[in-house]
C-alpha cells in the first residue's frame, strides 16, 4: 500500500474542498474561513507519514482517553465502580445525567466521568500530572508544553459537577487538585505527529503474552477502544462510527486521535468545528483514508463516494 501517495491525495483534497466541505457541515461557527489541516500516521510496522500543518494544539478531550489507559492501569476494573461505560445521550458538559444517576457518570469521556479519573490518578499519585508526564515518556522524555489559555479557562460548571458527586460519594480528593490535574492534562500541547505518537501504544493490541500480564493488557486495549468507538464523539459518536469505523477521540482544540488496530494510531487536525465539538475537516479526511486503506474495522464506509483509486491499492 502506498500509505504516502494516499494521505497526500487526502490533504490535497481536503485543501481543494475545505470550503465546500465545511459549509456542508453543521459548524459551530458558520462564518469561520477553513483553518489549516495535518495529518500524521503512526503504524506499528513502517515509518511515519505526516502531510499539512504542523502547527500544535491543546489535545483538550483527547485526554481522557490517555487518562483513562492510566487508571486502569492502577486500579483495573474497579474504575467502573465510579464511573459508567455508555454513552450519554446528553452534551459532554451536561449536569443532568448526574440528577439521574446519583452522581455516577455515564462514561470516562464526558466531562463528569473525567473529572472522577482524575480524582483517581490524584488519588493514587498526590500528584497534578499523571497525564503529563506519561505523554512525555511516549515522546521520547521530552519535555511536554501546557496552553496558557486552556490552564485559565473558567471551571465553574465543572466545579459544580465535582460537587455534585462528591455530595453522592464520588469524589475523594479536593476540588482544587482536582481541577488542577484536569486542565493541565487538557491544556497539553503538542503537533498532529505528537499525538499520534502519544496514543501509538493503543495500536498494539494483540495478546502480548499468555500470562496474567498479558491478558490484563489486551483486556485494557480492548475496553479503551471499545469506549473511544462507542463514546469518542459525544453525540455525533454514532455518525462517526458509520462514516469512519475507526475507535477515536476528539478534543475541541481541533485534534483526533483514531486507532486502526494492530495497523497504526493516526491524528488529524484542523480547528474548525461541528456542533458536537468535532474538527470537520478531521472527519472528513479521517473518512477517506478509511475508505482508501480498507482500515475501519467495518470495511469501507457503506454509501462512501471515497473509492480507492488503482494507485491507492498498489
């Protein structure tokens, strides 16, 4: 496969198009000029691609999903004791699912659920930056940047989901080491090659070995790839799953992280967003090279206009 020659035709595509495809797209902000577009890919065997802008950003949400890897790997199954594994049905910021629930998140990758495995790694580390340094050990030690506006956003509504769930139980450590950990692991800057790297171990997930150890790896893989198809996109989770078929995660600084597995962890960016707070241009191209490479886990997209071309196959 000329893994080179097809995410060049997609930049070049999406690059002719984003004008066209953004304005077809039900953004959040309609009047926005089409940002910059990059794409890097990670495979497990074989050298990097990486085409378009290189430009960083705050990987936001996609946080979570590196959070929540590291929680279950100090607490294993007992995270789920805390915090659901469906999907919410309500926006990521949504305080109402909690009323319903008694203060138990739906899932990790809403904001509530995320704020509960924070509270666990802070818990379990004394520490703010869990995420941080393990996004630093994936990127060879070096050392990780934080967005300035990101660590200053104001917290209020999730201050208020933290107390929420601490009145039902749910929260152990204080709010403000809390909060802490939470902005620092969404603030994390870094380029589309820097988070395809970050989140290249979620590639790997064939039974390393047929010890314990083994097995608890691939069980972890599979539950975090499982959330990511199932929960990655909030309420666009369920489009995303048909257009694309890849386990992914979104962040509102505009980066996806997607995982074909076995194959190559990929990131996408552009800044411009739908109104689920997913980068359209990302979905767009993420789209196509599913359908080019015959990576979803589905096959090509069903109705999908983007068929390989005879050099896509060589």
């Amino acid at each position: 496969m000329n893994l080179t020659g097809i995410v060049t035709a997609i930049a070049d595509e999406i690059d002719a198009k984003a004008v066209e495809i953004e304005g077809s797209a039900d953004a959040k902000n309609p009047d926005a000029e089409p940002g910059g577009f990059g794409m890097a890919i990670v495979p497990v065997d074989g050298p990097v691609v990486q085409v378009g802008a290189i430009d960083t950003f705050p990987i936001q949400s996609i946080s979570k999903v590196l959070a929540l890897n590291l929680a279950l790997c100090e607490l294993g199954d007992t995270v789920f004791e805390r915090v659901g594994r469906e999907p919410s049905g309500d926006p990521f910021n949504s305080i109402v699912d909690l009323e319903r629930t008694g203060g138990l998140p739906r899932n990790p990758f809403i904001n509530a659920g995320a704020l509960v495995i924070a509270d666990m790694l802070v818990e379990q580390t004394g520490g703010p930056d869990s995420v941080v340094h393990f996004v630093s050990e994936q990127l060879d030690g070096n050392d990780v940047p934080l967005d300035v506006d990101v660590l200053h956003e104001g917290g209020d509504l999730n201050r208020a989901m933290l107390s929420f769930m601490r009145h039902h139980g749910n929260v152990r450590s204080d709010s403000d080491s809390v909060m802490d950990a939470y902005v620092r692991q969404c603030a994390i800057m870094v380029d589309c090659q820097g988070l395809a790297r970050a989140g290249h171990f979620l590639a790997q997930t064939r039974l390393a070995g047929k010890d314990d150890a083994g097995q608890v790896e691939a069980k972890r893989m599979r539950t975090v790839l499982a959330l990511m198809m199932t929960c990655g996109h909030y309420d666009g989770s369920g489009d995303f799953a048909v257009r694309v078929g890849l386990p992914a995660k979104s962040g509102v600084g505009g980066g996806i992280l997607a995982v074909a597995p076995e194959v190559a962890s990929i990131a996408v960016w552009s800044p411009n967003l739908d109104q689920h707070g997913n980068s359209i241009l990302g979905v767009r191209a993420l789209e196509m090279l599913a359908a080019r490479t015959g990576w979803s886990v589905f096959g090509p997209p069903l109705g999908s206009d983007c068929r390989p071309s005879p050099s896509d196959r060589s």
